[in-house]
C-alpha cells in the first residue's frame, strides 16, 4: 500500500509540474497555490527582543507550504515568532543549486521586510538539506542563525523510487540519491560550516530517507545536536512525510530556537499524543 501511495504521489507532482507552476517563490504571487499556512507571512511583523530572528520555513520535496506547515507554523507564531514560508523550484523539483537561490533571495526579501539581520530556518526532508547549501555556497553563511532540519536528506536516500522519478521530471530527487554529484560537493569537508547553530530532526520510521541514519550530520558539538525522536519517546509512530506535524517535533523546534546554540540534547520532551 505505501509503494502504490508514493507512486501515486510522484504521478500527481510530475502531472502537476507539467502545468507550469511558474513564479511559486514569490511572496506576492497570485496563484491560489502559494496560500501560506496559517501564521505565515505577515510582512508587517518585526521581531522583538526575544524572538530577534524570523523563522523562514522551507518545504519538502513535491510539497506546498499550506500543507506542510499546517500545524508547526501556527504554533511558531503562538510562541511569538515572525514565521514566514514559500513555496518554491516547481514543486521542489528544480536543482537543488537553483532551489538555493530562490532560497536566498527569499531571506533577503524576509531580512528586507523585517529588518532583522539573521534568520532561523525550519525545514523539511530537502527542505532541511538545501539549505546547507545556501550558507555553504551562496553566502548564507552570516545570514542564518539556526538551521533546523526536520527528516533532512543530508547524505541522500537509498529508496529506489527517487531514480526514475529524477530521471523523467525532477532534477532534485537525482540530487538527493545517496553518493549524488550534488551531495558529495555539500558534504566535502565540513559538513557544518560555521556561522549557524544546527539542529537535525529524524525518526527511526522514515520511509523516504533511507537509512535514516542518513539525516545526521558530523560537527562539533557546540554548533550541532542530532535527534533521533524515538531516543526520547520510544512509542513516536511519525514517519517521513507528516513529521512537520508531530508535537515532539515542534517541541524540539522550539527547544532549539529559543536557545543560544542548537537543541539541548539533554531536552525531555513530553511525549504526547501517539508519542
């Protein structure tokens, strides 16, 4: 049953894809698509004292923002951050460099809005990995302050569907296979480069980064904290694609932004819920 469903998923975003989903990127877009979660982008907020830096969230592969910030962004905004989203690279299948791009000028037009001089970023699955790129290679590195990923394709998945679905319709997923061109150039060296706090978010169930081991990152400890959530919370039943929405993961969200360095590793979260 969850092949058939992630084939059906890949159909309907090449589908999609082949529409011509131009200009998600943009804040002003009119597109009923680019409608932001709950919470998200309201140009006017200016952060305070103890919430200094916007929290830019940025989606996961074949995602839309709506969708897959239904539950974190609101709770960010409840918490008291300027939380702003975007949808990006037609479905997040362009190449991860180009995503990149759009990433950054999306911070500049956030840093712009706010006047904030760093923000945080929360992403998912590629949206967590991408990123990396951005502060590595396109100067994001005195931009961000936290980088937060949430099931994050670091070292690339071994799940054999990424490869035909790169092949036909997304550059992206090729980018994300384990001992990609992409990866081995954003992993060489210093995986962590210095500037931002990092902060990695998986769980033991992931279907789509295989291993799930994949997601962890090397740096000093300092600047970086690993999270498995089942370490914590034995019983946490989230997999890959609804992560965003798991309460332990907001949790540790929070735990990370609101500190100076990345998550406490020490951290207890309560583990509600299904957790």
């Amino acid at each position: 049953m969850r092949l058939r469903r992630t084939v059906r998923l890949l159909l309907a975003a090449a589908a999609t894809a082949t529409l011509g989903l131009a200009g998600l990127a943009s804040p002003a877009s009119a597109s009923v698509l680019d409608i932001p979660p709950r919470g998200a982008n309201d140009w006017s907020c200016k952060p305070d004292s103890a919430h200094p830096q916007p929290v830019v969230l940025v989606n996961g592969t074949f995602k839309l923002m709506a969708e897959n910030w239904a539950a974190l962004s609101p709770k960010l905004k409840s918490a008291g951050y300027c939380v702003f989203a975007f949808n990006y690279g037609h479905m997040e299948t362009d190449p991860i460099p180009q995503a990149a791009a759009e990433l950054r000028d999306f911070v500049e037009a956030v840093r712009g809005a706010t006047g904030a001089a760093k923000v945080d970023i929360v992403g998912h699955s590629q949206g967590g990995m991408m990123p990396r790129y951005y502060v590595k290679f396109l100067g994001g590195a005195d931009k961000v302050d936290d980088l937060i990923g949430i099931v994050p394709s670091n070292h690339g998945t071994k799940n054999p569907l990424a490869i035909p679905a790169g092949w036909t319709f997304c550059p992206s997923c090729v980018d994300q296979q384990v001992g990609s061109d992409l990866l081995k150039k954003l992993n060489a060296g210093d995986e962590t480069p210095a500037g931002p706090d990092y902060t990695v978010i998986t769980t033991r169930h992931d279907e789509v980064v295989i291993p799930y081991t994949s997601a962890l990152l090397t740096g000093p400890a300092e600047h970086l904290t690993n999270v498995v959530l089942q370490d914590k919370c034995p019983l946490d039943p989230f997999m890959h694609d609804q992560a965003t929405k798991d309460p332990v993961v907001a949790q540790w969200v929070l735990n990370a932004l609101a500190r100076k360095g990345p998550a406490d590793p020490g951290f207890q979260p309560a583990c509600v819920g299904r957790a």
